[in-house]
C-alpha cells in the first residue's frame, strides 16, 4: 500500500472511529444526578441533545470521504474540523464542571418540574469518564479533519470502474443499419443506439 493510499485510509478510519466513538458516548451515561435520596442516570444525548445528529454526519462525512474528488475532499476536511470543534465546544463544559443545565431535561422527565426549581432539587452531579471519552473523539476528528485537509490532493484517484472510455470504445459499423448486436454494444458503451 503506497503512502497516499494510507494516508486516505488513515483519514477515513479516524474520522469513523471519532464519529463512531462519539455516537457510541451519546448514548452511555454521561452524569448521576442526585435527586431527593435517587439517583438519576443522564446519558450524553441528554446532557448534549445535538451530539448523535453530529456524530452521524461525522459518520456519513468519513463514508463519503472516499469517494469524493479533490475539491470535496477539501470541503468535508474543513466540515470535519467544523464538526469536531463544535462538538468539543458543547462537550467541555460537562465534562470539566457539570452543571444543572447538563441534568435539566432528565431531571424534568423524571420530577414534572422545571425551571429555577431544578437547581434546589438536584443535591450533586457526578462525571463518568464518558464525556472525556468523547472530548477526546472529538479531538481526533478534529485532527483527522486537518490531516485530510494537508494530505487530500495527494490522495489516489477514486477507482473509475463504471466511466466509459470514449477514444478506445470500437464504434459500431458507420454504415448500414444495425442488428440487435450491435444495438446492445452501444448500449454497454453508454451510446444510445436509436439516433
């Protein structure tokens, strides 16, 4: 495998690992609320409602990656470096310092009260390590949205298995009418045999 060849793949697994990872986060438990002598399990998607529609595009973009051409390639690197600073960005404050804000909507669905009166009801909030999991998921695909973005037009061509190749396609007989033959060889060239 040549370097340009790994280099692609070595974008697309990270990119799929850190979306995968964050996806796979989302839906662990992120913080243990302590509400009135119970504790209330809140999973990331709770605490970060936007994080498994971020981390299924970053699955998508990773997909798609490699099929793109160059100037795609660009643009989905630049969106994963997007992606992975905006995850980050809303997943640093639970991780660092969870406050009542990350617990409000479990703490809602479970009690029926919202508001300021959450903030007296919940006793402490404890971290799992899952928010740093996820941090750092998001991390990696911020990297591995600058590595596209630096190795991208290095990158193999993607296979072009179903172009047709008009120079070395053998045109059909430039006289005469044609048979059933020959109507379907231009079919498979991609010509339309009824002009």
């Amino acid at each position: 495998m040549s370097l340009r060849s790994r280099a692609r793949s070595l974008s697309v697994v990270a990119i799929l690992a850190a979306g995968g990872t964050g996806l796979i986060g989302s839906t662990q438990t992120w913080l243990v609320a302590h509400v009135a002598q119970e504790e209330l399990a809140v999973p990331g998607a709770s605490a970060v409602p936007v994080l498994q529609p971020l981390m299924l595009t970053a699955l998508a973009l990773g997909l798609v990656l490699s099929l793109v051409g160059p100037v795609l390639r660009h643009v989905l690197g630049a969106l994963a470096v997007l992606l992975g600073a905006v995850v980050a960005w809303l997943v640093a404050p639970v991780a660092v310092a969870p406050g009542v804000t990350a617990v409000a909507s479990a703490v809602t669905e479970r009690t029926g009260i919202a508001g300021e009166g959450i903030a007296d009801l919940v006793g402490r909030i404890d971290a799992t390590p899952w928010p740093w999991v996820t941090l750092a998921a998001s991390v990696i695909l911020v990297g591995a949205g600058g590595f596209v973005l630096a190795t991208a037009r290095a990158w193999p061509r993607s296979g072009r298995r179903y172009d047709t190749d008009r120079a070395s396609a053998a045109p059909a007989a430039a006289s005469g009418p044609l048979d059933a033959v020959d109507s379907w060889d231009e079919l498979s060239r991609g010509d339309d045999p009824t002009r």
